[in-house]
C-alpha cells in the first residue's frame, strides 16, 4: 500500500485548537487535550511534505502519510517500530492485494480483479522481471 491512514476517535466537541499533531519523515505524534495519544518511530519512511491531518464533525482525527517506498512488497507491519501491529490475518490479506496491484501494473493487459493468489506473494511476490532476457 502506498498511503498510511490512522484514525483516532476523539470525545466530541473537540476542537483543532487542542490537538497538537507532528508528523515527521520517521516519527509521529499526537495529543489531544494534553493527552498523549500515541508517539513513536514510524515503521517506515514517509514524504513529511504530503502528511496531512484532519477533525471530522468535531469527533475524528484522520492522518493521512505518503510512504516513500511504494513498492508492493512495502506492507508495514505495524504502525510505529514494535506497536500498534497489524492482525497477521489482515498483514496477510493486505500481502495478496499488493501483489496482485503489482501484478496488474506489470501486465495491464489482462483483468486480475477476480484472481486469487496462493504461494510466494510475501514481499510482493514473485520477481519476474528477469524472464524472457
């Protein structure tokens, strides 16, 4: 996945004014009202110039982060170094989608919307750029 997205559900009425949101290449931070909600290294890199955040209806702090390596086999396994993991089920999951976007970008003539992948897809898959040479 090329994009990070973090949702935080805060109390409602809360205001822009009491959140205090840093987000750096490689670290990230939030507080609300005072309260440190998280703050760490990120897992990876990301572009600091494209983060952004957002308050939803007073209730929802949406982050939004760019990764710097956008390659299929880029799949963080947790949000900061050592917290915050994904479910392996979901890292799984989130493994087979990459690879088969990978799959759809090297060969834009054929439909992978309906594949199912089995096998080497950890890592985005399969190297077959040598084929053929």
């Amino acid at each position: 996945m090329e994009d990070v997205y973090i949702e935080v559900n805060v109390l409602p009425g809360t205001s822009a004014k009491e959140i205090k949101c840093n987000l750096g290449s490689k670290q990230i931070s939030l507080s609300v009202k005072g309260q440190e909600m998280f703050k760490g290294k990120l897992f990876g890199s990301t572009i600091e110039d494209e983060a952004t955040w957002t308050l939803e209806d007073k209730k929802l702090i949406r982050i939004s982060l760019m990764k710097t390596s956008r390659e299929a086999g880029n799949c963080w396994t947790s949000l900061l170094e050592g917290e915050y993991c994904a479910d392996p089920l979901v890292q799984e999951q989130m493994q087979k989608k990459l690879t088969l976007e990978r799959f759809q970008r090297e060969n834009p003539g054929f439909d992978f919307s309906g594949a199912n992948i089995s096998g080497n897809y950890a890592g985005g898959g399969p190297d077959f750029s040598n084929l053929g040479k």
